[in-house]
C-alpha cells in the first residue's frame, strides 16, 4: 500500500482508468493496492472458493475477490467482498450488475509483505465502521487471522480455531487452519 501524492475528489477519481494494482480512494486520499505475491493470492483463492463452494449452492452468498466497492466517500478493493445473497446487487436483466454501492456483509483482507499492521487494522475498523458485519485480517506470517465485528472486541483465532461466520454465513464452519492449510501444496 503506497500513497499516492494527489488529493481529488472521488468523482475525480472515479473516472480515472483501472491499474494493476487497484488504486482505492479513502477520503481525499488516494493509495495503491500492495501487489498480491503468492500466498497471498493463493489465501485469496482458497478462502473464496470456500466460501463459495458452501454458499452459492444455497443461496446464501457470493465472495468476490479484488472488486471495487464505491460508498459513502470511499473507493476500496478488499481482497474478498462477501454479500448475502439477497444483497447482491443486480442489473434490469436480473443479472448481476457492474457497480456495488454498498459495503459488503463480510470482507477478508490478506496481510501483504509491505503492508503495515497498524494501517490495516485502522483499514478493518474502518470497514465495521462503515456497516460489514465481519471482517478478517488473516496473516500468513503468523498464522493468525483476527476478528472484527461492530460493538465488539477483536478476536484472534489461530490453528483449530473456528471462524465464527454464522451471522453472515449460516451452518459455514471453518479454522484458522483450515484457511493456512491452502498454502500446502
């Protein structure tokens, strides 16, 4: 994550053209996503597919990775986006559409080698400020992820630990272990 020297306004910003890494817009501030190395995006993929696997089935959610999610005045790319799956918005077509204008039911953020502890945990209490009911910070240094939720203290979990994700994700298990184990191949 870099910041980038320019202060716009998010009208501004919004017409810019996509880059590789996404640049997101928090509040005048525009920064730079860290480029996703290996564990990272293979975190990425393992947890989507998870989630995915367990709830499209069902029809309970949907995990997105690296999708640009504009409200309030921000413009962020979480590495994983979870709506509910009566919250997914869709276009006059019924399919689903281009622009999501709400904050997400859960967003999981994957902890790169240059981003700083401190910037993502303000970064996920941000996200729990602005309405996601849970967001995961999982670290793969440690093998950790932390738990955040409105109105309550941050959890850790670690190896056996379980996730709990019922209130976005009913009946979903999964441990702290389960998400590293990914990175075995």
């Amino acid at each position: 994550m870099g910041t980038l020297p320019q202060q716009i306004t998010l009208e501004a910003f919004l017409k810019l053209p996509e880059r590789k890494p996404a640049l997101e817009y928090d509040h005048g501030v525009v920064t730079r996503k860290a480029v996703p190395l290996g564990q990272h995006s293979v975190l990425q993929t393992g947890i989507g597919t998870m989630i995915n696997r367990f709830a499209r089935p069902r029809k309970l959610a949907w995990a997105l990775p690296e999708l640009r999610i504009t409200y309030g005045d921000c413009s962020r790319v979480p590495d994983l986006a979870v709506y509910r799956w009566e919250r997914i918005p869709v276009d006059e077509r019924g399919e689903i559409a281009d622009d999501f204008v709400e904050p997400p039911d859960l967003v999981v953020e994957i902890v790169a080698p240059r981003e700083t502890g401190n910037w993502l945990v303000r970064r996920c209490l941000s996200f729990v400020a602005e309405g996601v009911k849970i967001v995961l910070l999982v670290d793969p240094v440690d093998r950790s992820v932390l738990l955040f939720r409105p109105g309550q203290q941050v959890r850790a979990a670690c190896g056996a630990d379980q996730l709990d994700l019922a209130d976005v994700l009913p009946g979903f298990t999964i441990s702290a272990q389960e998400i590293f184990d990914e990175l075995t191949l």
